[in-house]
C-alpha cells in the first residue's frame, strides 16, 4: 500500500519517468519476524508491510526505535529484515532488479550495466568486482571474509548511489 500510494503522488507530480522496479533478494541471511517477537498476527503482518516501505537510514532508524519502544530489542532476523528492505529499495533505485548470492559473491542483476559506474565500483573495491554480460547481465561482488553479505551489497549499493547522485549534481550545474 505504501509503495502504491509512493508511486501515485510521484505519478501525479509528474515525478515518474519509467516504470519503477521491483527488486528480489535472495540471500543467506535470516529475515523474518518471529513469533516470539510479535505474537499477534496482525500486529505482524502490519509491521511487515511499513518494513517493506523502508526507503532510507532514517525511516530504518524511525522502524528501528519503533520496534524497541512497542516490543523490546528486535532479534537478529528482524534486524536482518529491515536491512534487506532497505537495500532492495535502494537497489530498485538504481535500476537493479535481481541480488543473489552464490557462495561468497552476491550478485546484482540489472538490465543495463553502466560500466563508468562498474569502473567507480572497481576503483573503491579493488579486485572484488566481476561483471558478466551474458544473457542475464550481473555484477558479482566479493563478500570478505568476515564481512556479511548484507554489508558486502550496501558497500556497492553506496557507491553505485553516491555516483548516481554525483552525475545528477553535475547535470543540474550545466
């Protein structure tokens, strides 16, 4: 509903320019709300949906601060949950439709791999960086050893964003 409703003021705004994506995760990471947390249902089922509209850090601090006041420290499933939204959210941002994880890389599988944005990732995260362009174009990104995959697709997510966000600036000042 949240996401409907998101869309629909940026479609009247005149803010949307192509269809919006929908971004899978599918990743070793427990990210669920268990019963023991929330037993009531509703309750639950509720809390999913606002985690779902999660856009940025502070709406996830704002969910976060919320979860702890109603319910006490959420365990780590929850917080892995909330983490999760947020990267799928950014990550339907910048055009990535897919993430996936194959041993120790995950996976982020876009239609149309900007390579100045793959040579920006390269430069910040030296020799962790594959891409494929076969029929299902992805960029591979090497988790490191101790490191989770949560944290290995926000490092890329970050800096593919941050360069989103510098060519912007630079389209404004011309």
């Amino acid at each position: 509903y949240c996401k409907m409703l998101n869309e629909a003021v940026k479609h009247l705004k005149g803010e949307m320019e192509d269809e919006p994506y929908t971004t899978t995760v599918d990743i070793n990471v427990d990210a669920f709300i268990p019963a023991s947390y929330i037993p009531n249902e509703y309750q639950k089922l509720d809390i999913y949906k606002r985690i779902a509209c999660i856009e940025n850090e502070d709406e996830m601090d704002d969910m976060l601060e919320e979860l702890i006041d109603r319910f006490g420290d959420p365990p780590k499933s929850v917080e892995g949950l909330i983490k999760i939204s947020l990267l799928r959210n950014t990550a339907a941002e910048l055009g990535i439709y897919e993430i996936g994880q194959k041993a120790d890389n995950v996976l982020l599988y876009s239609q149309n791999i900007d390579m100045q944005r793959v040579s920006l990732l390269g430069k910040y995260m030296r020799g962790r960086i594959m891409v494929s362009a076969g029929v299902k174009p992805y960029i591979s990104v090497k988790i490191l050893p101790k490191q989770s995959p949560v944290d290995a697709i926000n490092d890329a997510l970050t800096v593919m964003k941050k360069d989103t966000e510098n060519q912007t600036e630079g389209e404004d000042k011309k």
